[in-house]
C-alpha cells in the first residue's frame, strides 16, 4: 500500500510538472511567429571591411606604417579577413609631392610595399583603388579621377586604360597581387564600367546599374565566354566618425537587418594624433573604431568574410540555382 501511495504521488507530480511546462511553452506555431525566439535563433550573417584610400601617403610618416600594420595585426587577431584599397601613387601638385610604389628604390617606398606584403600575410587582400585618385590639381584621395562626363577625356575607355595598365604594372612590379578594382568615388561613365568588367572578376562597389543596391550580385561581362564579374557594395558605408561608428554598432544589434554587412574606413581615423590627420580630412576624433565595430558584429553573430568568398559563393550559388544569385550567399 504504501508503495503504490508513493507511486500515485510520483505520477502527480509528473502531471503538475508537464501542466507547468505546458502552460510556459509556446506552440510550434507561436514559436515560428515570435520576433524574440526568432533573435535567438542561430543564423549566418555575413560582413566585410575595407580599409580605404591606402596610398604611399602613409610612407611621408614611419608611424603611418605602423598604425597599418597594427590594425592588419588587430584584424588578424580576431580572425577577420579584410580588403586593401590601394591607390599606387600619391600626388599632391601644389606641395610638388610626388611618391608612388612605381619607384622602389625610394627607402619609404620600399617600407610601404613591405607593409602591404604584411597586411597580405595577416589575411588582407589588395585590390586598386584607380592609379592616382586624383585629377589635375587635385590631391590624391580628394578627387575623382575618371568622369561620367561624355565631354572629356577623363571618361573615355582610353584614358582609363592608360591608367588601369600603369595600376597593375606597379603592382605587379612590387609584386603585390589584385583581387579587385573600386572605382575612386564611385564615378566613371557606362563604357569605362564595361572596360573595367573586362579585366576585374571582382568590382568593389555598387556598380553602375543599381547605385543604391545593397546586395553582392554577378553580372555578365563582355570578356570572352561571358566571365561573371561580382559587384560587392558597401551598404553601411564609410566609418567617419562617432556617429557613423554607433549607427554601426547598432546595425549589429538589430537581427532583423537582412542588408549586406559591408562597410570601410580611413585607417588614420583610427588611431592616429589629430595632427597627423590628411590635409583636407577632419582631425580624428575618437579613434579606436574597429575595436568598437568588429566585437560587437561578431558578438551578434556575423562572420566577416573576404571578397574573393563572396564571389565563390555567388558562382556557387548560381550553378546550383540559376535563378537565385543573389544574397544571402551563406545558408
């Protein structure tokens, strides 16, 4: 008697147990539906960085250099793999400033490319950010370098060329590989686009189809056999200061932002003495912004990713559903 009193007793409190866990649980149904079980939810969300306007200005100072090497060293420790936005020569006309990777025996040249060597092997990978990024008498950095204007040279395939070429000539002589191209301020006309599709597999940048587009996409070139090229925007834009860098950080908290997690900076923002800011730049304020925008992404759950994987996965992606190409590229 005792045993089965005891026994009754168990069941009960089984009985109150499940009622209990009954009462606190949700249906299959409301799970789906509820926006916090959905936050909680493991997912895959991409992200990149790049680091722009990465000229031989930086070789002027020796601790230009090292803030490179130390955010290369920064990002590697965090296992982010990141883009180069190089420009291969700097000039600034009215101070005469002439100072490019095109003469390698100028010892601040040659500490320059080593730094380029060292970002590569930290996980970066470089891409040309046009030649000079500058047109007449303008500085480097500060300027466009090609036009949208039919009018004159600067929008010409020719024009262009000339400076493509010189590009990758200097890279190929400092023996810094190309993974992509970015346009200085996005600006070229419709035919130097079309050139530029027929020698980079990867253009960083909106492209000239849907310039508010906020999704890596491929596009078919002109080159032989219809190559795709990948566009690869930058939806988050540029980090410019504190303001920028907390909407940043509050684009990471919000898991119902679908966008593509693409962003970049000036690495002088980030560390640098205000004094040593670029001539025509605000003085850095705060500094210190990868520390604040790389935690906190990955902390929510995103994984930062290269160029070159995007692609892959685009092409991938569009083998195994032609009609789907686009992103999210990750399952």
């Amino acid at each position: 008697m005792e045993n089965m009193k005891r026994t009754m007793k168990a069941v009960l409190v089984a009985v109150m147990i499940l009622a209990a866990l009954t009462s606190i649980m949700p249906s299959a149904k409301a799970v789906s539906r509820s926006p916090d079980m959905a936050k909680s939810l493991p997912s895959i969300r991409i992200a990149l960085v790049r680091l722009e306007d990465v000229s031989p200005w930086y070789a002027l100072n020796p601790k230009r250099l090292e803030l490179l090497r130390y955010i290369a060293d920064y990002l590697a420790s965090r296992h982010v793999p990141f883009q180069v936005a190089m420009i291969p020569i700097y000039l600034d006309p009215a101070t005469g400033i002439h100072i490019g990777i095109d003469t390698p025996d100028d010892p601040r040249v040659k500490e320059f490319i080593a730094t380029i060597h060292y970002m590569i092997s930290k996980g970066g990978e470089i891409g040309l950010h046009g030649y000079t990024h500058q047109m007449g008498e303008g500085v480097t950095g500060d300027s466009i370098e090609f036009s949208k204007d039919p009018r004159t040279i600067e929008s010409t395939v020719s024009y262009m060329a000339l400076r493509v070429d010189a590009a990758l000539a200097a890279a190929k002589a400092a023996n810094i590989p190309i993974t992509f191209w970015e346009t200085p301020h996005y600006t070229a006309s419709p035919e130097q686009y079309t050139y530029l599709e027929s020698r980079f597999s990867i253009i960083y940048e909106p492209g000239p189809i849907n310039y508010r587009t906020r999704e890596p996409f491929l596009h078919s070139s002109s080159r032989p056999g219809g190559a795709k090229v990948c566009f690869v925007p930058t939806p988050l834009g540029m980090v410019d200061g504190p303001q920028e860098a907390q909407s940043i950080v509050l684009f990471a908290d919000d898991s119902h932002r679908q966008i593509l997690a693409s962003l970049f900076f000036h690495p002088f923002r980030e560390r640098l003495p205000s004094e040593d800011a670029a001539p025509s730049s605000p003085k850095d304020e705060t500094g210190a912004y990868l520390e604040r925008i790389i935690p906190a992404f990955q902390s929510h759950g995103f994984v930062f990713v290269s160029v070159t994987q995007v692609r892959k996965q685009l092409l991938a992606k569009t083998q195994a559903h032609p009609a789907r190409a686009a992103y999210p590229i990750l399952p």
